[in-house]
C-alpha cells in the first residue's frame, strides 16, 4: 500500500496487546509504528479482557524487531 508516495506495510499480529494488532513499517523514511505495542519507560498494558496475551505481545515484539533495518 502505498501513502503519500511512500510503501507502507501494515503487517497483523495476533494476540498481543488485544486480540488483533496491527503494526506500520513506513519503508522508505525506516519508521515502524507501533500503537499500543510499545510502551516507552514503563511496563506494557496486555489487554487480557480484549484477549491479549503476555507472551503473545512478547513474541510479536521480537517478531517486529527482527523485521527492523540495521541502524
């Protein structure tokens, strides 16, 4: 898909922060964003209710870094 000129990727990852997440990879600018996956200078929020999963969130954290370019 593209956006204002530029490929973004929106990738789904399932059972993390809820029960369905979404993650963008702008891939000409190297921006990932994140949503509610990433939590800066505090202990994330799994939405079990929503049916999230601690180590579902876990694994797709490691999934979406693997994904990121060096640097």
């Amino acid at each position: 898909m593209f956006f204002n000129g530029e490929e973004i990727k929106v990738i789904h990852f399932p059972h993390g922060h809820t029960d369905g997440d979404s993650v963008i990879f702008f891939t000409g600018s190297n921006v990932v964003h994140m949503g509610d996956d990433f939590f800066n200078g505090r202990f994330p929020v799994v939405d079990l209710e929503a049916g999230g999963d601690v180590e579902g969130m876990t694994k797709n954290v490691g999934d979406i870094i693997s994904k990121l370019p060096a640097g």
